[in-house]
C-alpha cells in the first residue's frame, strides 16, 4: 500500500525566527490510526497544518496522497450564530450543495455521532462533549479518506473523553478513514492508535515509533490490562527521553 | 420571564420616572417658581398638546434628519469597514482622515458646511452623518477582523470563495460589532442633527425641533422650549429602544451581550 | 455776615453731600447687550469710560451678546438688570408670555434693521428683493420681522437661507440678498466686497418699531424706579457724548472688548448713525434721547397684527413700555454745549 501521506525531512521555520520543526520524517499508511504525541511546543499542530495544506515548509516535501480530508480543531470551532444543522451543512454549502439536497447527509452524520433531535439547537446550548461531536459530524459529512485531529478531546471530562475515544473508534471503522490524531496524553494516544509517533521537544522530529499492537475493537476493558500498561509505560519512557533531548 | 424579572427590568426605570416628575412638580409648586424660569411638568405638558400639530412637524423632519443620516452612516461606515479589512493599505491611507472627522467639533463644522452646500437639509444630513459614521466604521472594522482564526482556517480547507468567506464568516463575525456600532451611533446621530441645525439654523418649512427650541428662546416661551426638548428625549429613548429589540432580533439566541439564561 | 454764614453753611453742605456722594458705594448694574460691542451700542460705552455711570453712582457691567448668545432669559431670571433689545417684537412677546419686562427707553428712534443686495442686479427697488432667489436671514429675524415681510410684502420661506454672520454667501452669489444693521453691514462688504450694496431700511417700508430699547423687570422699575432713571439718564448722556464728543476712549474700550472691529469701522458707523438720524431724529431732537411715543407703539402692534404676527387684543399695550424715565429732555443742553465747541 502507498503511503496515504509522507512526511520527508521537513524543516519548518516561522516568520517570527522560531523553528518549530527540523527534518521531520514520517509516513502514515492508508486506513491507519496514528496517533502524534510530543511534549507541549514541539510542533504537533504544526506537522497538522502542514499536511492539510495550511502552511508550507521550509524544507522537505510534504506529500498527501488521500484525495479529501477533513480537520477538527481543539476548540469545536462551530459557527455561534448557526444552528447545528447549518454547521454540519457548511462544507456542502460551499461545495454547492443546497439545503434540501445536503438534508439527507447531514441528519445521517448527526445520528452518526448522537446528535439527532439537536438539530436546531445553537452553540451556546450545547455542552463541550455535543459541540465536539458536531465538530466531528461536521468533518465526517464530507465523507473524506484522511481525518487530521488536533487534541480534539482536550477540553472534556474524562467520561466524555473516554465516550468520544470509543466513539472515534467506531467511526474510523465504519468509514474507513486514515486517522492523524495529535494528542499530549500518553493514554489517549496508546488507547486509540496503531501506531504512536513520539515527537521531540522544539526544533521537532520524531523521535521514536512505538506500534501498539492489541486488536479492535478496544474495550474500556482494556485500559486496566497489563498490556495497556506495559503499552503506555513505552511509550512514556520514549517520550521522557525525546523531551530531554533537546540539543539539536 | 418570571414577574419578578418583568417588575424589575421595566417597573423600576418607570417608578423612577415617575417619582422625578412628580418631585419637579413638587417644587415648582410649593416654591411658586415662575414659568417662564422652571415651568412645572404639567404646565410642559399642555404647551406640548397645545402646539402639537407645529411642533408634530418639526419632530417628523427630525427624525428623518436622524434616521437618513444613520442609514447613510451604517452604509458608508459598513463599505468603508470592508475596504479597510480587505487592504491594510487602504486602511492606513484613509483612517486619519475618518478619525479627523471624528474628533472635529460638528457644532464648528456646520456653519461652514451650510456655506458650501446648497441645501439646508443636505447640510444637516451630512452634519448628523459625520458625528454617527465613525462608531460604526471602527466597530466594524473590528468585527471584520475578528472572525474565529480557525474557521478562516476551515473555510480555506473547504476552499470557500471570497464571497462565500464575506456572507457566511465576516458577515456573521461582525454582526455583533456592527450592532454595537448602530447603537452607540443612533443616539449620536440625533445629537447632531439638533446641534447642527441649532448652529447652522434651518430655514422655512425644512425645520426641526432645534429650531422650534430656538424660536421659543428668543420668544421667550419657555414651556414650549421645554415641550420641544421633550420629544427630543422620546425620540432619543425610542431609537435606544428599537435597536435593543433589533440587536436582541439578531442577536438574540447566539450572542453573549444578549442571552438572558446567562444573568 | 448773615450772608455769608448762610452761604458758607450751603457750601459745606453741598461739599459734605457731594463727599457723601462720591464715597456712597456705588449701586452694581448688569446691562446685556444684543450683539459683540459695535458702534450701534457706542452709548453705553462711552458713560462706562468717562464716568458718567460712577456720576450718577452706578457700577455698570456690560456684557456684549455674540452671533450665538442669546442674553434674554437672563433678564427675567434676575441675572441681569438691564437688557439691550433690538426691537418691540420682543417686548411684546414678553407681555403677552406674561413675562413681567417692561421697555423704559429707546435709543434708537429708527430701527436699522435693512435688507442688504448687490448693486446693478436689479435690486434697487424694495420690490424687487422678494424675488431674490436666496435670503440670508438669522435665526432672530426669522422669528419676528420675517414672518412680517412674508405676510407684509410678499417675501416667501422658499427664499430663506440661515444667516450666520458671515458675510462668504452673500459675496459669492450676486442674486443674495441678506439682513444687515443699515449702520454695520454695508461698511464691512465695503471693506470685504470692494462694492457699496444697495441697502433697504425695513423702516421706510412699514417697519416702524423702536430699537435698541433698555428693558428692565417690571420689579426693578416698581421697587427702585430712581435706580432706572439714574441709568437712563447716564445712557441718555451717554449717547449724547459718543455722538457729539470725544469718543476715543469709547471706541477704544469697544475695539478691545472686539477685537475684531477697527477704529475706520467704528467711524463710519457713527457717520451713518448720524447720517439716518438713527439715535437723534423726530422726537428725540425735542425731547432728549430715548424718547417714546405710546401712539407710535400702538400704530407699530396694529401693523403686526395686520401681518398676522398677533392677534388683536392680543398684547396688553399698557404693560409694554414705561415712558415716565425719558421724554424728560435730557442731555439737550449737554448737546448744544458740545454743538458750540
């Protein structure tokens, strides 16, 4: 299988004198859930950015090679003044879907992520955990083949955090989607992905690779089985060590 | 709302009201003051009755003054905002020139703009249009701009077209600030076509309510000097009324300034 | 020796009287004028500078009006004492608002209120300005001796421009016309213009009101009517002195308190002054300065009345003006004196 996207030596520089990236390489393959872990300001986001086509880098080449993707922000980042319906429909707005024709679509992704019956419900009236399903039921109305994810749980509850984990999951299955998750937390990214990728600390690069090898579904269960534990306390001495290793 | 809320909101400004009539009335009575020092509320309010049908015109051309130079105002300041937001350089090019409209004393402007326009109410128009335009061009100059950085960056991805980015983002990002603008510039805008016409005058039929205060000041009718400046006050409170209602209309269900679950 | 002990105790009398009199506190009077210090109020300057008031034991404050100041209300709120009016419209609308002011003298017997138009436009005929397409008038006039012109001589809302002293539109538009003191104006588009404007004294064509009137409450003239004639009579003298004698001092205290105005402006208005017989003419000539004639206020309120600015009976003429203070022929001699120098 190609790889769905590549990164190859990537360099990323700002306008402010701040390096955010240096010689960053990595390659996820099609269908694949991995997760991007690194320490605060070690240019997570940016690697994001860079692959939807947001920013440019310095040096390297980016290569995407899905045909549509879709990005959910940390923030839920709806429309205030729309209701759900009419966020969710965005997209296909712009595309040039009317109302009418998109109504379809939109309700199947709001049943898709709970969302039935909200429809009409602002913003302002939904609670963190809504507002990002909508968020995602908005990526997901585009039907696209690569889903780039910034921290999109953050913000939440653990419950909630964990509802959404196993949601997300279900819906990488369902629509057969290649999953770019960048998270912070060493739980999330070992409960979720196939693969993490341990970031170092500014300029970044990956630094380590850690394949979590347990099989789908995965169940609440497991976040208390040995594995996992074992899982996560690699990954977590991989990033202790790529957070100390700050000379470049 | 509860009845508690309702009592609240409009029974105290009301008992307020009322009790600070009541109070003048009050004292110009037991001091026996003179009506043509301090006419009594009551002495106001059947000069007003009496004099209605002239002093009805003059609040009608008023209003229009007040209202044409606002839509005039929300026009230009909204198309001026936009040229700004879409170029810095246009911005920094034109914005002394709003900010020196903004700070120069319209009651100095007017004399000199009636000299070069023909038109006594044009004169009047564009007096009362330069002191409400700038509010909202700077307001919305803001809103403009402070369209949530990640949905600009979203409707990139989708690849939105300008347009689409204008009437579906910059539009509703800056709906707030531009209602804020309205706000601040509708009281304005009557302020200055009074004063404008209290400095400039009016003439004949094309007369507001200044020149009707001015007209009992030098006749020495001080309850109608007072009646007239009475709807002066009405109309000022109802354009603060109809712009709540509007902004609450727009606003109502999204806007942090106008939900009422978050007292 | 009886002689001269009487005459010796009439001399220490009046010595001692006249001493009384000089170190009496002088009685503190506040006189609003209706515009910025000009010729036309040159009067009352002149008895401020060369202490006529102090004479007769006032200490006068004049404070001058301006193009946006209005001075009346302050006379029936008790701010001031005295108020220069520019004619009896205002002393009628007073009376019939029941505002208790009263008229107690009239300095200008005619008032120098005129329409002002360029000249070889046509408009050397009164007639004529009716047609103008753009009348300058100011907020004052149009309130009063417009609506008369309107109903009077046929002068429409459609021509009327506001007015706000400066003299810019009426140069620019050959076809303007504009008000104007017969006395000022003409001298200032002289000096701006270059060009003599055709003037039209509202007087020769039915505007026969008094101008420059002193009105005083109605409680001053009842409770300290000797207060009222002693500065009637110092302005009477006042006016003779500006006019006939030496008026440097005045001028200059007006040229100072105005800055704008020049020593040649001020000259030539008192030139025209005495020209029109503005201050000393008809009446005045017989019985001082100040002279007023109930007869002619009554003509001048039947006029308006017929021009639809009142209704018949509307205005109490009793209670208009007060004639016991002038018509006493006061600065006569005074005038014949500086008349022989």
């Amino acid at each position: 299988m190609a790889a769905a996207l590549e990164l190859d030596a990537v360099d990323k520089t700002f306008a402010t004198g701040v390096q955010a990236l240096a010689g960053a390489s990595f390659a996820v393959q099609s269908r694949e859930f991995v997760a991007l872990l690194g320490p605060s300001g070690c240019g997570k986001s940016t690697v994001l950015r860079l692959v939807a086509g947001l920013d440019a880098p310095s040096r390297g080449a980016v290569r995407v090679a899905e045909a549509s993707l879709s990005y959910v922000f940390q923030e839920p980042t709806l429309m205030p003044w729309a209701d759900v319906f009419d966020n969710v429909w965005l997209p296909l707005r712009i595309g040039g879907l009317s109302r009418a024709e998109a109504r379809a679509r939109v309700a199947t992704r709001l049943d898709a992520v709970g969302l039935t019956g909200f429809e009409h419900a602002f913003p302002a009236e939904l609670s963190g955990g809504m507002k990002m399903r909508a968020s995602i039921a908005r990526a997901l109305v585009t039907q696209p083949s690569l889903l780039l994810m910034d921290e999109p749980f953050g913000a939440l509850d653990e419950i909630t955090r964990g509802r959404l984990n196993d949601d997300l999951l279900s819906w990488w299955q369902a629509n057969q989607l290649t999953v770019l998750f960048v998270t912070h937390s060493v739980l999330e990214a070992v409960y979720l992905s196939q693969r993490v990728l341990v970031m170092s600390a500014r300029p970044g690069c990956v630094a380590a690779e850690i394949v979590i090898d347990a099989p789908y579904p995965r169940s609440p269960a497991w976040r208390t089985s040995v594995h996992y534990a074992q899982n996560a306390r690699a990954v977590s001495e991989a990033l202790e060590a790529a957070s100390v290793d700050q000379v470049r | 709302m509860s009845i508690a809320a309702r009592l609240r909101d409009y029974g105290l400004p009301l008992a307020a009201f009322v009790g600070v009539i009541a109070l003048w009335e009050a004292v110009v009575r037991v001091n026996g003051i003179a009506q043509y020092i301090l006419p009594a509320p009551s002495r106001v309010l059947s000069t007003l009755i009496e004099n209605f049908g002239s002093l009805a015109t003059a609040w009608w051309f008023t209003i229009k003054i007040t209202f044409g130079a606002l839509l005039l105002a929300a026009v230009g300041g909204v198309l001026l905002a936009a040229a700004f937001a879409l170029s810095r350089t246009v911005e920094r090019a034109l914005f002394p020139f709003a900010i020196v409209l903004q700070v120069t004393p319209i009651v100095a402007i007017a004399p000199l703009i009636l000299i070069y326009v023909d038109s006594t109410t044009a004169a009047l128009l564009i007096c009362a249009w330069i002191v409400a335009f700038f509010p909202i061009l700077s307001n919305t100059v803001i809103g403009l701009r402070a369209a949530d950085p990640n949905l600009r960056d979203l409707f990139h991805l989708y690849r939105a077209t300008p347009w689409q980015r204008l009437r579906l983002l910059l539009v509703p990002s800056a709906l707030p600030y531009f209602i804020a603008g309205l706000k601040i510039s509708g009281g304005l805008a009557l302020i200055g076509a009074v004063v404008a016409e209290f400095t400039a005058g009016a003439a004949g039929r094309e007369t507001g309510l200044a020149s009707r205060i001015l007209e009992a000041s030098f006749r020495t009718e001080i309850p109608k000097m007072y009646a007239a400046l009475v709807l002066v006050s009405l109309t000022g409170v109802a354009i603060f009324l109809v712009f709540n209602v509007l902004s609450r209309w727009l606003l109502g269900r999204w806007h942090a300034t106008e939900r009422r679950d978050l007292e | 020796m009886k002689t001269i002990r009487w005459l010796s105790a009439l001399m220490l009398t009046a010595v001692c009287s006249m001493s009384v009199a000089q170190t009496a506190p002088l009685q503190k009077v506040v006189f609003a004028t209706n515009w910025k210090a000009q010729a036309a109020h040159g009067g009352f300057y002149q008895s401020l500078v060369d202490g006529t008031y102090r004479k007769f034991g006032l200490d006068v404050t004049i404070v001058p009006g301006g193009p946006q100041v209005n001075n009346r209300p302050l006379l029936p709120a008790g701010r001031i004492d005295f108020l220069m009016t520019g004619n009896l419209l205002h002393s009628f609308d007073n009376v019939k608002n029941g505002v208790p002011t009263i008229a107690v003298a009239a300095i200008f017997q005619k008032d120098p209120q005129s329409l002002i138009a360029h000249p070889g436009q046509g408009y050397e005929k009164f007639e004529a300005l009716k047609n103008a397409p753009i009348a300058l008038i100011a907020k004052d006039g149009q309130f009063s001796w417009w609506q008369w012109l309107k109903v009077q001589h046929g002068f429409r809302d459609e021509q009327l421009k506001p007015y706000n002293y400066n003299l810019g539109p009426f140069l620019a538009n050959k076809k303007a016309v504009q008000q104007g003191y017969s006395v000022a104006e003409p001298i200032y588009v002289e000096k701006q213009g270059g060009f003599k404007p055709v003037v039209h004294l509202l007087a020769d064509h039915g505007f026969s009101t008094y101008s420059t009137l002193i009105e005083a409450r109605v409680g001053t003239v009842r409770d300290k009517p000797e207060l009222v004639q002693r500065f009637v009579d110092a302005s009477i003298l006042g006016w003779v002195n500006y006019l006939y004698g030496n008026r440097k001092a005045a001028n200059a205290l007006m040229r100072k308190e105005n800055p704008e105005m020049t020593e040649e402006e001020l000259e030539a208005s008192v030139a025209l002054i005495r020209a029109q017989g503005v201050v000393d003419s008809g009446e005045a000539l017989e019985r001082g300065i100040g002279a007023m004639n109930r007869a002619r206020i009554r003509d001048f309120y039947d006029k308006m009345v017929q021009a639809g600015l009142y209704n018949p009976g509307e205005v109490d003429l009793s209670k208009v003006v007060a004639t016991q203070f002038v018509n006493r022929r006061v600065g006569i001699d005074l005038k014949e004196r500086l008349a022989a120098k």
